[in-house]
C-alpha cells in the first residue's frame, strides 16, 4: 500500500500505539511474523453460512434440516425445544428482550425469531428480516412456541445447536449440529460463499454485475490493480434498495 501512495504511520506494529503495544502490552514477539507458518490462525476465521448472528449458526442449521427433510407444516408445529451454549443462551435468548423483536438486529440476534421464519419459510437469509417479516403476526406467533435453555456440556462447541421439534400429532424430531456449516472444521466451500453472495446480493446487481465481481475475486492473484474489484462493487443508482 505504500508503494501505492497510501499513507500512514511507519511503525505500525512496533510503533507508539502500535499493535504490539495496543493489542499485547509490548509483549508481541516481531521477529515470528516475519517467519514462515502454515498454521496462521486467520486460516481458521468463521464465516457465517446463515444471515444471522454466529451463536445461532448451530441452531439455524438444525432446524432448517428438521424442516426441510421431514416436510414439517409450520401449522402443525405444536412447540419447539432448544439447548444452546450457555454463553449463546446469555445474548440470544433471555426472554424478556428477545422473544419479540422488532428491529433487524434484535432479530438476528434472537434465537427464538431465528428459529421461528427458519420453520415459517424453510429458509434464513435476508427475506427473513424485512419489515414486513418483522411484523408478521404468524412469525410472533412461532416464536411463542419456542424455548431455549441453556446446556452446559455445550459450553465447549462455540455455536451449536441443538433442536427438537414436536408437532400435534404427537411427532417428535430431533438434529444435534455442533459444528455448523462455516465453523473451521466444517468450512464453507467456494460454491457455499458465492451462493450466500448472490442470495444477498441479487437484490442490488443484476447476474452480469456479480458474475463479475466472482471471476474477480476467483482470481485475485493476477489483479494488477485492486480498483477493478472496488469498481465492480459499485452499486447502481437505478438498483432496487431497501
């Protein structure tokens, strides 16, 4: 970046207020960055599979594969019974704030708004969390038949799930994911990341504009100058927006 003009501090790690003071009190050791490694952690990163918050990854995937794989009628839903991890318990489903949602925010951090439109619509992205969804008697309706509590032998697995869904006729249907699709040892693939792009993305481009943008990323290596992907990404003046 600064052979490119861009300007900035020069000691950016060693430096005053540098990473190695901010992030490690002058306990980082400079001389390891500069040495080969293959086990980076940043090689490890998550990457969310469903357009809601990491700590309900787990729990999204066991119901939409209850839902999707046994044919479940959101009508025929009698309750639905969650363990979580306690600390997920902690932020995504004390009752009193997140029961009801009313914003895209509390919604996708609510377990119980989250598993209700996963069984409603068989689906989580970002028709999930319009404000039409948001205020969908239905959808309050589903989330009344929901209840989470916390398990302590998940405290271990950083986003699980695990789900039983009973219906009135006296069915019951159970999935246990500890390891959700985008945690690192069980990663998103190329096909996943570019179907989540395109779900999200589809709204503002049309398939020319992010067919582009996926070749350009696809080949990231022998782009000469990033401006071609920055200016792939801008978004027409005439795109439907929210």
């Amino acid at each position: 970046m600064a052979q490119k003009g861009f300007k900035g501090p020069l000691n950016v790690f060693e430096g005053h207020h540098g990473i190695s003071e901010v992030v490690t009190g002058h306990g980082m050791n400079l001389d390891k960055l500069r040495q080969p490694w293959k086990e980076w952690t940043i090689m490890y990163t998550w990457i969310k599979h469903y357009v809601a918050d990491g700590l309900i990854q787990g729990i999204l995937e066991a119901t939409l594969k209850l839902v999707n794989e046994h044919k479940i009628k959101a009508e025929d839903v009698l309750e639905v019974r969650i363990r979580a991890n306690p600390h997920a318990y902690e932020n995504m489903a004390i009752e009193e704030t997140r029961r009801h949602p009313m914003t895209t925010y509390t919604a996708d951090h609510s377990s119980y708004y989250c598993a209700a439109v996963a069984i409603l619509d068989g689906a989580m992205g970002p028709a999930q969390f319009t404000d039409a969804k948001l205020r969908d008697p239905k959808v309050h309706e589903m989330c009344e038949k929901v209840f989470v509590e916390p398990d302590p032998e998940l405290v271990e697995y950083n986003s699980p799930g695990i789900v039983e869904i009973k219906t009135k006729n006296g069915q019951k249907y159970n999935c246990t994911v500890l390891q959700p699709k985008g945690h690192p040892m069980n990663p998103m693939d190329f096909s996943d990341v570019e179907r989540k792009f395109r779900s999200m993305a589809s709204e503002f481009m049309d398939e020319g504009q992010m067919k582009v943008i996926i070749d350009t990323v696809y080949n990231l290596d022998k782009v000469q100058d990033i401006s071609e992907l920055l200016k792939s990404l801008i978004i027409s003046s005439h795109a439907k927006t929210h």
